[in-house]
C-alpha cells in the first residue's frame, strides 16, 4: 500500500523494526506535502498504530513528533531562505493530533519556530491555534503579535528574544546606529515590543545620543526632542540627555553648545509650565547668552555662535528673567 498508493519507497526492514513510534517517524519523513501528509495519516498511519502491540496512541505519537521535528530543525524564525521544511508536514498532521493540550502545545512550537515573515500554512496554524480553548491559545495570539519585531531583529542579526537591561539598550543603540534612515523608526519599534523590555523613552534616548555622540549634530537632537508629543515624555528625555552629556567623555566643546546651555534652559521651561498645559516644547528652546568663558578660542566660540544662528529658526519665547535680575530691577523702580 505505501508503495502503491503513496509511493513511499520505505525499506522493509524499517518497516518491521520492533520501535513501532520509529516506523511512523520514518514514513513520515517522506511526506513533503500538506496534503500528502494528512491522507497518509488518515488512510494507513492511524490504522497502523491502532493494530501494533502495546496500545499506542496515534495523537500522541502526531505530537511528539511534530514537536521533536521543530525543536531539532536547524531552520528557525530568523532564517533566511524562505519558509521551513516542516511547516506544511506541521499543517498536515495537526488535525489529527486529538488531544487539546497537545494541539496547544504543537502550535506554540510552531508559531514560534517558524520563519518570519509567516507563510500562509503558518498564518493558518495560527488561527487555528488562537482559536481553541486552551490556556495557550493567549501564548499563541502573542506569537502572531511578534512577528514585525522578529522581522526587526532579524534585519539587524539579532537572534535573542530575551535580551533585558544594558544588552537592550545597546541593542537600541546599535540598531540606531546602523539602521540608516529606518533605524530610528526600527528602535522605536522594538523598544514598545521587545517581551518585558523597554520603552519608547528609551528608543529616543538612543536616537538623541546619536545625534549628539556620532553625527555631532545637537540642535538635530533638540528638534527630535521638541517634535515629541507628549510633554512628560520630553521633559523626562531631556533629563536623561543632561545626564548623559555631564557624566559621559564627551569632548569639552560638546558639553559647551549642547550640555549646558540648551539642555539646562529646556529643562527650565518644562518644570515651570503648569500640568495640563497643551504647548510644543520648541517654544522653550532658547540660548543664554554665549559669554567668554564658554569657550577659550575664537574657533569655538564661532561653532557655538553658528549653532545660535541656526537655532533661530526654533519658535521661542522671550527668556525668563532670572531672580538676581528681577532683585536688581526692583530696587531700580525703588
């Protein structure tokens, strides 16, 4: 009948080896096809199992070996030549895994394993797993939701889906980094879907330092700080930039233009507003006025000036005066 009917050319003498579980796992092995699969398991595999000694069990012997075959595949989600061998044996044998929990358990290998993007048999395995009533079925449906991050990742070499703490945030840095004009988009990304990561803070954090560290380019960190929505987030961003630049090795100038002048006014501005104002905080991007002892050449204090006037393109209020200038003003009305 397998020669026959199936045209599998499997030799007699694995056919008569006393590992029953063995025979179906090398006539299986066969099998390339979704169909294929699923009419051998239907018309001779489960018969044969239910005839051998020793009251096996098909659905158990289905599962075992799907989840032996993906956990030993060497193709994985980060592969990059097309879909795995398995996925459409997996798709072929899993209607007739019986048991609900195996099932669960079959899919979840699968979904996760599978290469990214998802084939059409991984995309139909999904939903057949989201589907079923089973404590798993949330495990699935999360796999579903990870696939543009695994497509991230996998753009990057990544291969690790349980980096936390520094390695994520190098990972951040490099992806910023390397990733070109996508590159901030990518960290963005990942930072809101990396599994019990980081958050989007962080992914502008990188994107800052950049800016900052490696273009040289600190009034392009200022814009990317002021085009953020959400004032909390932007006030909290510029803390964490202020930080970095006073404790890092940055070159002195660096800490001149950028530091102490724009960082230190921003942050004034944002913890003076009133919460619940709606404002841009472009609005509070201001220079101080450069004085001598920002820099001790001409040179630099030239590059401090031409930030100055290229930042006045930056909408701005009137500067606030300071508390020695408001005592000084108020004994002249005296």
């Amino acid at each position: 009948m397998l020669h026959k009917k199936f045209r599998l050319h499997v030799k007699l003498a694995d056919f008569l080896a006393e590992d029953k579980v063995e025979v179906v796992a090398s006539i299986l092995e066969w099998c390339t096809e979704t169909a294929e699969t699923a009419a051998l398991a239907k018309d001779f595999l489960i018969d044969y199992v239910r005839r051998c000694p020793g009251d096996l069990d098909a659905s158990s012997i289905f599962s075992d070996y799907l989840r032996g075959l993906v956990s030993n595949s060497e193709f994985s989600w980060h592969w990059y030549v097309g879909d795995a061998p398995w996925e459409a044996k997996a798709e072929g044998l899993l209607p007739f895994v019986g048991s609900v929990e195996d099932r669960a358990s079959c899919v979840l290998e699968v979904v996760k394993a599978a290469p990214v993007p998802w084939s059409d048999a991984v995309a139909r395995i999904c939903a057949e797993g989201a589907g079923l009533d089973h404590p798993l079925a949330e495990a699935i449906r999360e796999q579903e939701t990870m696939v543009g991050l695994k497509q991230i990742l996998k753009r990057y070499e990544c291969r690790n889906l349980s980096l936390s703490g520094r390695e994520l945030h190098r990972l951040l840095q490099y992806i910023v980094a390397n990733g070109g004009e996508r590159g901030y988009a990518d960290a963005l990304e990942v930072a809101r879907s990396f599994p019990g990561g980081l958050g989007e803070i962080d992914a502008h954090y990188a994107h800052v330092r950049h800016l900052v560290a490696e273009e040289g380019e600190p009034l392009a960190a200022l814009a990317a700080i002021a085009r953020l929505e959400r004032p909390e987030m932007a006030r909290k961003l510029a803390v964490k930039v202020m930080v970095w630049c006073e404790v890092s090795t940055l070159i002195d100038h660096m800490k001149l233009y950028f530091a102490h002048p724009l960082i230190t006014r921003l942050l004034l501005g944002l913890t003076q507003e009133q919460s619940g104002q709606d404002y841009r905080l472009s609005h509070h991007l201001h220079f101080w006025p450069i004085k001598k002892r920002h820099g001790r050449t001409g040179r630099l204090c030239g590059k401090i000036r031409a930030r100055q006037e290229a930042f006045e393109a930056f909408p701005r209020f009137p500067s606030t005066p300071s508390r020695g200038r408001k005592c000084e003003e108020g004994r002249r009305r005296g």
